[in-house]
C-alpha cells in the first residue's frame, strides 16, 4: 500500500458536521497519515435545495478545528454533473442500462452473489437477489448517490473507503458499479455506528450530536479527536489519553474491530477536564478571554497577567471552557451572582460576621496583600476571638464571591486585591451592632 493509499471524507453540506461523520473523519484521515497516503474530500453536494454553503464552510472550519487537514483541492459533485451523464451514457450504449424517461437506470442482474472481505467486519455475502435496478441518473438530470459516488471513487483513485455501518447495504450496488464501469473496487470497512451510552441513536438528550455544540460549550479540539478516536478504535494497553500524532504512528485498521462506540458524554467531559488541567496558561487565556467577553463582562481593564492568574487558579476546577465565567464573575463585577442559600448558611449569624468585621479590620494595615500574609492574620483572628479558621473563611468566601466554593480563599483574596476586599467583606458583615 505505501504511499499509494488515497482514502476520503464525503460530506454532504446539508447539516452541521455529526459526531458520527466526525469520527469517519478521523479514521480515514488516521489511516492516510498513517501510511503516507492521501487524505481527500469531495463534497457531495448533488441535493442543490439542501445544501448551503454555510454548513459547508462549518463543516471545513469543524475538520480544521480538530486538526484534520486534507490534501488536495476538494471535489464538488454539483460540477460534475457532465461526468456522471456521460458515463450513464456510456452504460447506455454498453446495454447495461435503460431509460425510464429522462432517468437512467441501471440493470442488475438476478442469480449473482458478491462477496465483501470487509476491513472491520469480514466476510459479508450479498445476493443481486435483494438488490433491485440502481437508478443513475434521476428524472431531473441529478446523479444518485450510489452511482456518482462510485465513479467519483474510482476518479479519484480512492483505494479504500472506511465510513459507517449504515452504507453497508450501499455497497453491493457499488460493487456492481465498479465492475460495469471495469474498474476494481477499492477496500471497504464499515464502522458500528455510534450509539447513545443506552444504545439509542445519538441525540440532542445525549449532550449534542454535531461537533460545533461541543465547541460552543468549551471542549477542546485534542479532547474531542482523542474522544472519538476511541469509539473506533483502541491504542491498546488499556489506554485513554492519546494525541492526533501519537495516533498515527500506531493506527492499525484490524485494531478497529469489535471495538464498542458508544458515545458517553460524561467520559467525553472528564478528558476535556484532563486536557484542559494539562493545557497551558498561554493557550488557556484567549479561548477563556472570549469566553468572558461573551458572557458580558467587563474586560476594561483587565490585563493578560489578571487573566492568567485566574485561569491558573480555575482550570483545574473545570471540564467545560464554558464553565469559566460562572465560576468567575466576582473576579469581573461587584454584582456577581450571590447563593442566596449559601449567604443564609454563612452569613445570618452574627457570630460569623463579626470574625469576617474583624478580619477585614486587620487586613487594612496589611502592605503586602499576599495569600500567605492574609492566611496567617486569618489564623491570628480565628485563634483571638476563639473560632475555628472555618468559621471565617467560609463567610468570607461568601462576602468577596457569593459563592460556597472556588478556589482557594487566600488565592482568591490576592487576586482580587485589597482594595476590593475589604470593600465586599465590611458591606457583607454590616458595621456591627446593627443587624
Ligand atoms: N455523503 C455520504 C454520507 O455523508 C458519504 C457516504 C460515503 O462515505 O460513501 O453519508
């Protein structure tokens, strides 16, 4: 095989690109790369109503996204329409089809059985018995799809074709188009297609099913090839975590059988957790800095070191980029959201504030408002006025960030500074007396 492998990925522009058609991706372009080969595209876009070129751009800008690049310019179906007539037209002189009015249909003859070694499954039998004539060319001059795609496959010299269970049934009627056009048929592999974790077709209910929903809420694109990548496909060992390139050093196509695909969102969700704890800061702050900014707060102000400070203090504390801001908005705005639970928890009792009226008091002769300086005059209060430090951090937390958690208290009262601070700590503890 070597460097004559040509594999390829056919999206039909009619939708945002599926996790499903994602993965058919992935595989083939892990195989071209794997072998040196070429990884091709042809857009099959024969239904001129449906398809748009808005998904078309996203479908690109998706592949691109996680870092599956193509070779060559991609082929469009809607401009070979010339083509696919004149082979029909071929076929109808040859006498292996007819007209039915302006379509051209192809004859299939009864009594055959075709044989498909096929790369993931086997063996599979097929009888022309089940397979009724294959239109070619439509009334209304359009190609069907199981012609157009053959005698673009042998065009383009695709020498294996791996895509999803549900063209398995396609592909005698391919077979058989291959052989009247006398061209050899390329390898076929069909993967299981991906199903819910309870084995139920893919669904919006299973988190979402186009790769640009899972981008719109934060997860990586290294997390997402390495999610996919294993519902197809096992690197062995019993390893999860596994980059595009490392991949296709050791891609093998006999490893992708009898591997499960079952889409487990939650899974999916704790290795962009991985991904993102093992990212780094530099990559990190643009994504959540677009993040922020669509989430509508203030960025006046705010410099790359601010921002890197508490993407360092976050990421770990995060699955989704689009977790961020809500975790963080005390960091951007004085009306951050409060947990009203939370306050009546922490902040009710006078006994708790006091401890927050007193710590803030302290904290105003502090020159250097580091996390260890503040930590200690934490503990100072708490040992003074005879309070476990609980008692005052958890109110305090309150106090700057209207949350029961976060990061840690004293790296959270550095970042926001002094100023801000004792600001949010006097007007949530009140001045004393007076509650
Ligand atoms: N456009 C077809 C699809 O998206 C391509 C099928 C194939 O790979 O032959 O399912």
């Amino acid at each position: 095989m070597g460097d004559k492998v040509r594999v390829r990925f056919a999206p039909s522009p009619t939708g945002y690109l599926h996790l499903g058609s994602a993965r058919t991706a992935l595989f083939n372009w892990l195989y071209a790369r794997h072998t040196g080969g070429k990884f091709l595209l042809r857009i099959e876009d024969t239904d001129r109503v449906r398809s748009d070129r808005k998904f078309l751009e996203e479908i690109l800008a998706d592949l691109k996204w996680m870092g599956l690049d193509w070779d060559e310019e991609p082929v469009y179906q809607s401009e070979r329409f010339d083509v696919y007539r004149k082979e029909a037209e071929n076929m109808l002189q040859a006498g292996k089809a007819y007209k039915e009015g302006d379509a051209v249909i192809f004859r299939v003859e009864n009594g055959r059985v075709l044989e498909l070694d096929d790369l993931i499954h086997g063996r599979i039998s097929f009888s022309t018995d089940e397979i009724k004539d294959q239109v070619m060319i439509k009334s209304d001059g359009s190609p069907a799809y199981n012609f157009c795609c053959v005698v673009d496959d042998a065009g383009m010299g695709i020498t294996h074709i791996i895509r999803g269970d549900d063209h398995i049934s396609n592909t005698p009627k391919q077979m058989l188009f291959y052989e009247a056009l006398g061209q050899p048929p390329p390898e076929f592999g069909h993967m299981p297609l991906m199903m819910g974790t309870d084995g139920a077709k893919l669904s919006k209910r299973h988190g979402g099913v186009s790769v640009e929903e899972y981008r719109d809420q934060g997860f990586l694109p290294e997390a997402m090839a390495n999610y996919l990548m294993l519902l197809g496909w096992s690197p062995g060992d019993g390893r999860e975590m596994i980059s595009l390139e490392e991949a296709v050093g050791i891609f093998d196509i006999k490893d992708m059988r009898g591997v499960q695909s079952k889409f487990d969102a939650q899974k999916l969700e704790w290795m962009n957790g991985e991904y993102i704890m093992a990212a780094g800061i530099e990559e990190l702050v643009p994504l959540i800095e677009d993040r922020l900014v669509s989430a509508g707060m203030d960025m006046s102000g705010v410099t790359g070191e601010y921002l890197a400070k508490l993407v360092t203090l976050y990421k770990i504390r995060i699955k989704k980029l689009s977790e961020f801001a809500g975790l963080t908005d005390c960091f951007f705005r004085d009306d951050f959201k409060v947990d009203e639970k939370g306050k009546r928890k922490y902040l009710d009792r006078e006994e708790n504030k006091a401890g927050v009226r007193a710590f803030a008091d302290r904290l105003e002769g502090l020159g250097d408002f580091s996390r260890e300086n503040i930590e200690k005059i934490c503990r100072d209060i708490a040992g003074e006025m005879d309070l476990k430090a609980a008692q005052i951090i958890h109110p305090t937390r309150m106090a700057i960030s209207g949350k029961t958690g976060g990061a840690g208290l004293f790296e959270m009262m550095e970042v926001l500074g002094k100023e801000r601070v004792i600001g949010r700590m006097k007007k949530a503890a009140g001045r004393g007396g007076d509650t």
